[in-house]
C-alpha cells in the first residue's frame, strides 16, 4: 500500500520533468541596429585640429588678402610671411584670431559633419533591397556627394558669421592702423561687428562662403569616404590608422584644388568692412582678374595645401579616434556590445536550463 503512491508519484515527476527544455537551442536575440555617433563628434575633431594648424590658416588668408587691401608692399611667399609674423608679432601672432576658428569648427565643421552622416543614414535606408533580402552598405559617388553637398550648403550658413570674424582677425594687421577692426576675440568681435555694421554683417559673403562649403564637403568628405572604400579594396589596406590617414591625405590634396577660387574670393569680400573696399562678388573677381590675372584665384595654394591637408588628416583620424571611444564606451569595442548582450542571453538561458 505504502510503495503504490510512491512509484505513481515518481512516474509522474519523471515525465513531468523538463527534459525536453534542456535540449531547446536558446534562441538568439536579433542583431542591433548600429547607433549613429552624437552629432557633435565633427566639430570637436576639427577644433583639435584647429588648435595644431591654425598658424598656417593664418598665413593663407593674408596672402589671399595682401593685394586687396591697402597695406605697404605685398610679402610674398608662405615661409616668408611666417617669419615676417613671427619678427612682428612674436609667437601669439602666430595664434592671432584662434578663437574666432573654434567658433568656426563649433558651428561650421559641428553642422556639416553631423548633417552628412544623418544624411548619409537616411540615404542607405532608402537604399533598395539586394536579392539575398539585405541592402546596400556603401552609397554611389553620386548620392555621396550630393549628401556632402548638401551637409556643406547648412555649415556654411550656420558658420558663416565666424567665417567673418575669422578672416578680419588674421588679417587686421594687414589694413592701415586707422582702417583695423582691433577685436580682442570672436565673442567682443561680434558684438562689434552687429553693432557698427548690423546684423547683415554676419552674412557678408554668404554667396562665395557656401559655395566653399559645398565645394570642400564634396572634395574632402565624400572623397574620403570613396578613397577610404578604394584603398580597403586594393587589398594593401586593413581598416585602421594608416588607412585613415592616407585616405585623408588625398582627400585634402582634392579638396585644396577644387576650393582654392571660392576661398580666394571669400576672404577678399569678408575683409572688407562697411566703409572699406566692399565691391560685389563679380566687381571683385573683374578687378581682380584685370590688376593680377586668373592665377590670383589660386593665390595661397602651397599654404592652403600644406595647411588643410594636415588639417583634413588631423581631423579624420581624430574623428575615428572618437568614433572608437564611443564604441567602445557603449560596448567595450564596438561590437563588443552585441557580443555581451548575446553571452548574457546564452548564460540566462544557460541558467533558467539548469
């Protein structure tokens, strides 16, 4: 009587184990969708950048701006300004006007950088879909530089009143001392500038500075984006420093040729003030063209070379550098996170099996 129950009750507890549970291969979470990087990542780049080639944008806004203003006899040549400069004003002069270029990067590179890559998301979503059901990782040239373009057109206009204040401040000592701006930084500057000549000044130049915009954002961040993909194809090339770097070397050398006009013209009309020589953008290109020829157009390439092309490396790779910190902020190395979300979910499963 006694051993009955006991052998139904152990029959019933062996087929009501979970036997079956232990076999089961857990099911495995679906794969997360990346998250976009925070949108300021390009401007603190470029601001660091700033702070290392700064010198050199300073010596290419004054050569661009030497026969446009009424100052003593022309200095000719990059290293020569540079001594000149340094004989002058010392090493700060070297510096002159360093806050109004991170008010720039804070605006202008900040704009453009974010734009591009939330352009960039929405153009590979809309993407259509590859036969194997998945879509397409890389965009055409075409629709890349119509995202860059775009991004560019915004931070022109969003930066376009440091741009102002930028070139008036490297460029002060070149004006007679009566005719000097005499800003002691981009914020006092501002001020000055919106209460002696309104607030139509912070868009003096407009028109020459987005064409800039638009120019460099299609020859610096679309071609880096298709240099990095060619390099990484040719297979010398693995995903890292050296690939970053060469990728934004020749995207700076592009970029350098292709914005060297529009660069040349923006300074010459944002260095004029409200009573100076302030033509139009055409009248100033005529003249230009009539008193020094078309080569004036690429006045200041060796600096504008030997400084943006530094410049473009110091910012890619510093942008990566970030981008590899957030990663790995959010998930221990990239896809770190991803592989612990899915340890966790096999060790949970692992655990309620048990």
């Amino acid at each position: 009587m006694s051993q009955a129950p006991s052998s139904s009750s152990g029959l019933a507890a062996s087929s009501a184990s979970p036997i079956p549970s232990r076999t089961m291969a857990p099911t495995p979470s679906p794969p997360r969708a990346p998250q976009p990087y925070p949108f300021y990542l390009g401007g603190v780049a470029a601001s660091i950048a700033a702070c290392f080639t700064h010198p050199l944008d300073m010596v290419k806004t004054r050569m661009q701006n030497t026969n446009s203003s009424s100052s003593s006899a022309p200095r000719q040549g990059m290293l020569r300004f540079l001594a000149h400069t340094l004989k002058d004003e010392g090493p700060r002069g070297l510096y002159v006007g360093l806050s109004a270029s991170l008010c720039r990067q804070m605006s202008y590179s900040l704009v453009r950088f974010g734009a591009y890559d939330a352009l960039k998301a929405q153009a590979l979503a809309s993407q259509p879909t590859l036969p194997d059901g998945s879509k397409a990782k890389v965009l055409p040239a075409w629709k890349m530089g119509l995202c860059a373009s775009a991004a560019g057109a915004v931070g022109g206009v969003a930066g376009n009143w440091a741009d102002v204040l930028l070139v008036r401040m490297t460029s002060d000592v070149l004006k007679p001392p009566q005719e000097r701006f005499g800003y002691r930084n981009a914020i006092s500057g501002l001020f000055s500038m919106v209460s002696h000549e309104g607030p139509g000044s912070l868009f003096r130049g407009l028109a020459p500075n987005v064409t800039r915009a638009v120019l460099m954002n299609a020859s610096q961040l679309a071609t880096y984006d298709l240099f990095k993909s060619a390099l990484l194809g040719s297979g010398y090339y693995t995903e890292g420093t050296w690939l970053h770097f060469s990728a934004s070397f020749l995207a700076g050398t592009v970029a350098t040729t292709i914005c060297s006009p529009a660069d040349v013209i923006k300074a010459r009309v944002m260095a004029a003030g409200k009573g100076g020589n302030s033509e139009g953008i055409v009248k100033t290109i005529k003249t230009a063209l009539v008193k020094e020829g078309p080569g004036f157009l690429f006045r200041g390439w060796t600096p504008a070379w030997v400084r943006l092309s530094p410049n473009t490396i110091l910012i890619f790779v510093t942008l990566e550098k970030l981008k590899g910190g957030v990663d790995w902020m959010r998930g221990q190395g990239g896809a770190g996170g991803v592989v612990e979300e899915a340890k966790m979910t096999v060790k949970g499963e692992t655990r309620r099996s048990s």
